[in-house]
C-alpha cells in the first residue's frame, strides 16, 4: 500500500465527517439568524407597565348603543331580546313488532 493514498473506507468517513459539520454549522448559524431577528422585534415594554396591563385585565371597548332621531330627539333602538325556539317534536311511538 501507498503512504500517500487513501482507502476508500476513510474517505467515506472523512466525508460524513465533512457533512455533519457543515449541517451543525448551517443549524447555528440559521439559529443565531433567528434569534437575532427576535431581540429586534421584541418590543421594549417597562415591566412597570406590563404589570399595570395585567392588573386591568381585558376590558372590551364600550360600545355606544346605536339612536336614531324622531322629532328633534334622539332615542336608543330597542335592545333585542330574542326568545328561545320552542320546537314541537312528536311523540315516540313504540315499534310494534
């Protein structure tokens, strides 16, 4: 055997080596690309004020109830109270056999 040639053994392992590497690198790179991108768009809130959010809570935006105008006046339209549906269903029969 020739000192200065490889068997083709090594050099499979030298090249699963070589691809691995480069897919860890590839990881860490596109990992640091990441979070790099998320430290800029976070936002920059004091925790003052996202304790102050928190202790309102949700609080949806009051609506204005809807008027119209009559004789110079303006009324609110009726609050729409709908009734539950009673629905008639027949009786069951026994199956007579």
């Amino acid at each position: 055997m020739m000192p200065g040639i490889m068997m083709p053994e090594f050099a499979l392992l030298w090249m699963t080596i070589g691809i691995l590497l480069c897919l860890a690198l590839m990881a860490t790179l596109v990992w640091l690309f990441v979070r790099w991108l998320n430290h800029q768009k976070a936002p920059t809130m004091q925790p003052q004020d996202s304790y102050q959010m928190y202790e309102q809570g949700y609080r949806p935006q009051q609506r204005t109830p809807e008027t119209y105008q009559e004789g110079g006046q303006q009324y609110p339209y009726p609050q729409a109270q709908y009734e539950q549906p009673q629905a008639q269903y027949p009786e069951e029969v026994p199956l007579q056999q």
